[in-house]
C-alpha cells in the first residue's frame, strides 16, 4: 500500500475506535490468520463477582473475611470480586500481614502467626494441601465457567470461593466474523482447564490453552509463529504484555493497563472485540487500496 492509503486505512480505523500507531501494523494486520485473546477482561467483562461462598465448617462470614484480609493488597481482578463481596456483606478484612502476590497463583499472607493461602488448585495442591473435601464444590464452580479459589489456614483447608465473569455481550458475534474471515481463533488463560473450556464453549472458541502462567503466554505466540502462523495476540493486563509484544499484531484493549496498551500497535479503545476483524478489514481494504 502507498503511504497515502496507509494514512487513509489508519484515519478509517480512528472512526472505529481504533487506535493504529504504526502504519506498518495496519499492513500486518490483514496477513494475520490466527488470532489469539486473553480471557479475563478481553473476552468477559473484567469485573468478576463472587457466586459461591463455601466454607467447610459453614462459617462464611469468617471465610470472607480472610480472604478479603488477603486481597486488599492486591490488584488482580478476582481480588476486586472478593473485596466488593465483603464490603456489601458488612464484612471486615481481616488483618493479615506479610502480605505476597504470586503470579498466576494466588495470594499469601500471615494471620496470629499462620500462614494464609488463597488461590487455585495447582499452586495449593503444590504447597502440600489436599482438596479432596471440596472438589465436589469446585466442580460446581467450574461447570458454571466460574474460578474456584481455595483458602487454607496453616495446613487446613478453610473453603472455596466461586469467582465468575460474564462474556462481553459482543463477544460472539465477534469470534464468529473472524471465523467467517477464515482466521483461526485461540484463547489462552491462566485460569484452569474447566473453567477455560466452559467459557471457550459460551464464547464459539473451540480451541484454548489453560493454565498458562503469565511468563509463557508470550512463548504461546511465539511457537505458533515459527509454525508459520501470522499471530495476532489481543489482551489487557500486565501480564499480558510480553505476549502482545511478541506477536505480528498486539491489540491492547483500551480499558485495560497501561502496559498493555503501550506493548501493542494497535488499540482498541472500545472494549468491543468487533475491533479486530473490523481492524482486519480495514488492513485488507488498504492494501488492496480500495475505500
Ligand atoms: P488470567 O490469565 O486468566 O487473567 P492470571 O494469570 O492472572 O489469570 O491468574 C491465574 C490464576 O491464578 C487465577 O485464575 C487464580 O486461580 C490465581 N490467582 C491469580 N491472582 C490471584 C489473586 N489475587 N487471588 C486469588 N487467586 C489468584
Ligand atoms: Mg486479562
């Protein structure tokens, strides 16, 4: 394409809500036959509530109160969900201190000298707990496309807290113009396989990566370029940084961090997945210099 009807593609894009930084991204984009999303806050809402409190010796009050004691210092979204439960609950946090953020894991953190967990499965399973009283709750949890976070205190565990997040309302129709464009489309998450295979299903995405801790979604891009693919990767958060590097096209979804947004070419400053085949479009159009 000239650099005229670059100019024009990127000032067309503007009009949709999206933000093209570099001229030559708008010329990827059209190339792009995989398209991969992030889940939390690309493909849901980003504002996940809580839908299930169990504790195992039926004290809810104090479950949540622990847990909220070990979230008020964190800035995960699953944090947020716990916090507002609590706060529309009358519930006060607890004061726990030493308070640790673990990546892809959970959160940690120590209350009249015990150790306090929170977080999935792998991570507490990993410290030595065992789970077996409230798998059946998770599974609960996890059919419904919800996270189970488990709490423990010292070497017992407490309960599990449903957390779920509702698809955007555009969602699907937008994964079902990029299959219609013939582009393959991926979702990878951190969450666990359950969880992730029941949101794919709500979202039309027959094809996911679960349990991906924050540091390998950018080898995911990376492994499906040197398989030939043309890789765009769209995201929001921090984590999802790398990965938005990493790829041919990065779409940082404009409601998300600011590392995000600064990682990618493009920015799409609707929350609306329609962005990116709209952004594909556009690409296509420009290069064969029609408008
Ligand atoms: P995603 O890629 O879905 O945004 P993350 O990599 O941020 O997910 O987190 C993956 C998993 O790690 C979460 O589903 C949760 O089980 C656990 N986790 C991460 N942060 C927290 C937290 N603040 N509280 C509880 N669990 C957490
Ligand atoms: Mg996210």
């Amino acid at each position: 394409a000239t650099p005229m009807s670059v100019m024009v593609g990127v000032g067309k894009a503007a009009q949709y809500g999206i933000l093209i930084r570099q001229g030559e991204a708008l010329q990827r984009a059209g190339q792009v036959d995989l398209v991969i999303l992030d889940k939390t806050g690309t493909l849901t809402e980003g504002r996940p509530t809580v839908t299930h409190l169990h504790a195992v010796d039926g004290q809810e009050d104090t479950l949540l109160a622990l847990a909220a004691g070990l979230e008020q210092h964190s800035e995960h979204p699953l944090a947020s969900a716990i916090l507002e439960r609590a706060r529309r609950n009358g519930i006060e946090p607890a004061p726990v201190s030493a308070f640790e953020a673990l990546n892809g894991q959970g959160v940690r953190g120590t209350l009249d000298g015990d150790i306090l967990r929170l977080g999935n499965r792998r991570w507490l399973e990993a410290e030595g707990l065992s789970l077996a009283q409230v798998t059946e709750v998770a599974r609960t949890i996890t059919d419904a496309a919800g996270t189970p976070l488990f709490l423990a205190r010292g070497d017992r565990v407490l309960g599990v807290i449903g957390v779920a997040d509702a698809l955007k309302p555009d969602t699907r129709a937008a994964i079902e113009r990029l299959h219609r464009a013939g582009v393959r489309v991926m979702m990878v998450t951190g969450d666990v396989d359950a969880t992730a295979r029941a949101i794919a299903a709500q979202a039309g995405i027959d094809d996911y990566r679960a349990e991906v801790l924050p540091r390998d979604k950018a080898e995911v891009v990376t492994s499906l370029r040197r398989r030939g693919h043309t890789v765009a990767m769209v995201g929001d958060g921090i984590n999802d940084a790398p990965a938005l590097a990493a790829a041919d096209v990065g779409f940082a979804i404009g409601t998300g961090t600011d590392v995000a947004i600064e990682s990618a070419a493009i920015t799409l400053m609707r929350g609306s997945l329609h962005g990116v085949p709209d952004a594909l479009e556009i690409s296509r159009a420009t290069v064969r210099n029609i408008h």
